[in-house]
C-alpha cells in the first residue's frame, strides 16, 4: 500500500456517500441482528440517497414522453433527453455520438452486436459462410455480456496472457492478422477487478482497422471513462451498478453504425412512416428505443453520474483502495486463504490497477457454503459461484468457482475487517449451524429467520448461488 493511502486510513471509516439500506439489520441464524455488511457491489450496488431522492422528485411529474402535450409529460420529455446529455458529459463522448438508454449492459452489447451484423450483411455476409467481411475479436475474460452476443456472428478470442503487456502483444498479434472489424474487451475485470488498458486496446485497435466497444459495467462506477480522451468507440454501462438500481442501461458510441443498424426493438417512437407491408425507420436514439423508454431509469441513471462525476477523484480511489488492500492484508495472514487475480503487472501498469475487488477462496469449503455461512452467521454478504465468466473461472482453475468481495461508495473498513473475521472464524472454528442444500443452495438448516411483512419468502430462492452461475 502506498504512503498516500496510509495518510488517509479515516476516509476508509466511512462510506464516501451515503446510500439506501446502509444501516440495514440483518438477522443472524443464531439470534440478534448485526448491520448488513454489503460486500456485493459488483453485482448490484444500493442507491445512493441523492439518487433515490432524485427519483421521488421526478415521480409527480411521470408521464408518456415525446408524445404528450400536456405539462407532465412536457417535463418527463425535458428530464429523459438531458440524461442523455449528462451522461455524454459523464463518458467524455464526442459531439456526433449517440447515447441510447437501454436495460442494461446485457441489452447494450446485445444492440450493437446488431448493429455489427448490419455491417456484415451490407458487405455480403451471410450466417454460415466465409467470414472476409469481418470478425469480432475478444479476451477469454469476458463477462457473459461480452461474450455471448458476438458468438453468433464470425468471431475470435485471445487468451489473455499472465500479464497486461503480453496479453496486449497477443491481442496485436490477431489485430495484425487482419480481418478484425470490432475489438470487445471489458474495462475491469468481474471477478478479479483488474482494469485493463483501453487506451492502449483502442489504440492497437484504430492502428489494424478496427474499432472498440468497452464493457465498462464495473469500471464505469469505480474510475472515470473519457471516450474522447482515449478513442473508445463505444461503451457500454448498467444504472443498477452505478448506484441508479431502476433498470436503465446505457450505450454510448459512433453514430454511423447505430444508425444503420437494424432496430434493437422494432416499436412505436422508432418509426418515421409505417405502412401495411413495410417500414421507414428513424436515426439517432430513437432508433433503438422503441416503446414508452424508462424515464425513470434513465433520469436516476444520469443523476448517479453526476454525482459520481462531482466526486473528488483522488477521494474516490483512495476510499476503494483502502478498502481492497485491507481485506488483502487481513486474508494474507489466515492460513487456507487464497487470493485470485489474474495478471503480474495490473498494479504496477500505469493505466491499470484494480477497482474495488477481491476474488478469493477457502480450502477445504465450497464458495457457496463459505457464502451461505457469512451471510447467516456473520451478515456479511458476498458473491460466489462462476460470475457469469465461465471461461475464466475454468481457465483459473476454479471450475465449481469462488468467492468474490466488492466495495463502493457506500462500504466502510468495518465491512472488510468482519469478512476478515468471519473467515477467520470459519477455519478456526468450522461452521457454527448445520446447512443443507435447497434447489441447488446452500441453506442454513432450520432457518426460522422471518423476511420483512411485505417480501414473500418464495421457495427455491433462498440461499447462495449454485456454482454454475
């Protein structure tokens, strides 16, 4: 840890910004109730309380956009357009690009994966032939959402080397090859949090022909993303990791190829003239967005942006920072704990480093029983399981998966210091409660724990995730 950090251990005392539930009780199988200790923020990150604020403002004034008179629906309209221009602010984009507001980062890669088959199909593509016309390329790390959508389409993948440096020299090598149309690489990885260079990836990219779209579902909440700074293409983001959990999405890129895309959801607003045999699409978002959009999503989206975006920024990365290297340090003195990453170098690449993350696993126990345990005994919650990165866990040789801790603005040390313990605890003493596996989770035995009067206890969904996941 370096001595910039260590001059500021109170900034890690606290939550950087206060955020719904962050004194939520979570009750113990064994009696009483502790503080919830979210340790979860990479899978969905609580509202920041000037988000929810922001959403109960904006709620009197709700109605049809683009298409209403009347006065709320004049406001509703004036709300969901300036997102888009916050959010444009909040990425760095150029003045010609397009932000669309989609569900989240999913839909997003989805949409242009579209976009890119449009491309294909005009240079004389078709499903099942040669592939000359252009192949997608992407990194063995990839989230799902990375990954999924470019397999239908000609493809290839990289398998990321031990390092930054020799993992970009592979990525070249394929660049050179030729015949690369897009390069798809996260911005940080989900499961071990290291970030990747994308200036550097967009400028290989531009150098062989090719252009970039950037996962940045869990850069985007933890460092700042200028495209026009590094020359990203497009970039792709989801509300419900930015502290904005009320299903908006967003992507962010180049017009021309969103323009000629095929519309992602063929619909009313995405239409300049319909008849009975045929239709005239429209260009710019709307394209893209047919149907009443989610004001709502896309007006607390943009809000948690600016929020972030007035965050000072050293503040921000040292909170984080403080936090990660903390349940580092207390994990490397308990015998049984193993730590995952996956390059040598991301912390000494100057353009890399690690967001609030940390992958781990515990000898001798299953990631989901350590999960289900944490969560019952200590009200710690984490993520286990495979994190939607299948390739990865296999290739790190963690096949029935791991454990994975994240922080945000709304964590504190006192989270990390009970993950710590409650570990501790675990390969000291064993498990303090008998579980059992339910549809496929681990359960604590006899668990009499209520949930709140109005969340039904719905079979099947209590537990830790299936390792599978």
């Amino acid at each position: 840890m370096s001595h910039a950090l260590l001059e500021k251990p109170s900034l890690a005392d606290s939550p950087l910004l206060a955020v719904v539930g962050q004194d939520l009780a979570a009750p113990l199988i064994q009696g009483g109730h502790v503080r919830y200790a979210n340790l979860d923020y990479a899978a969905s990150a609580p509202a920041v309380e000037e988000v929810a604020a922001h959403l109960n403002e904006v709620l009197p004034f709700y109605a049809s956009v683009h298409r209403g008179a009347g006065f709320a629906s004049q406001v509703s309209t004036s709300v969901y357009e300036n997102a888009r221009t916050i959010v444009a602010d909040f990425v760095g984009a150029r003045a010609d690009d397009t932000v669309i507001f989609t569900r989240n980062t999913t839909d997003s890669l989805n949409l242009l994966a579209g976009c890119v088959e449009s491309i294909l199909k005009s240079r004389g593509y078709a499903e099942g032939r040669s592939n000359v016309h252009g192949e997608v390329l992407y990194l063995d790390i990839e989230h799902h959402a990375n990954l999924l959508p470019w397999q239908g389409l000609p493809h290839r993948s990289v398998i990321a080397a031990s390092s930054i440096e020799s993992t970009l020299a592979r990525v070249e090598t394929q660049l050179r090859a030729g015949n690369v149309l897009l390069l798809a690489v996260t911005g940080a990885s989900n499961v071990t949090g290291e970030v990747l260079p994308v200036a550097e990836l967009a400028t290989l990219a531009h150098r062989y022909g090719a252009r970039i779209v950037v996962d940045a579902a869990q850069l985007a909440p933890h460092r700042r993303i200028d495209l026009t700074a590094t020359g990203i293409d497009y970039v792709a983001f989801s509300g419900h990791k930015l502290y904005a959990p009320f299903g908006a999405g967003v992507l962010v890129g180049r017009s021309d190829w969103l323009d000629s895309g095929a519309p992602h959801l063929a619909g009313g607003g995405a239409v300049k003239e319909v008849r009975l045999e045929s239709t005239s699409w429209t260009d710019g978002p709307a394209r893209h967005e047919g149907g009443s959009p989610n004001v709502l999503g896309a007006a607390t989206l943009a809000k948690a942006a600016s929020i972030l975006t007035a965050l000072d920024a050293d503040d921000w990365h040292n909170h984080e920072q403080l936090l990660r290297q903390h349940l580092i340090n207390g994990f490397e003195k308990i015998e049984g704990v193993t730590v995952h990453t996956l390059f040598t170098d991301a912390d000494t690449h100057p353009e890399c480093g690690s967001i609030g993350v940390v992958n781990f696993s515990v000898t001798g126990y299953d990631s989901g029983l350590v999960a289900a345990y944490l969560s019952a005994e200590h009200g710690v919650g984490v993520r286990d399981g495979k994190f939607c990165a299948h390739p990865l866990l296999n290739r790190l040789g963690l096949p029935s998966g791991s454990l994975r801790a994240s922080f945000g603005v709304g964590s504190r040390l006192e989270d990390a210091q009970r993950l710590i313990d409650g570990v501790a605890a675990l390969l000291r003493d064993g498990l303090g409660w008998d579980y059992v596996v339910d549809a496929g989770r681990w359960v604590p035995a006899n668990d009499d724990r209520v949930y709140p009067a109005w969340a039904p206890n719905t079979p099947g969904t209590a537990g830790a995730a299936p390792c599978n996941t």
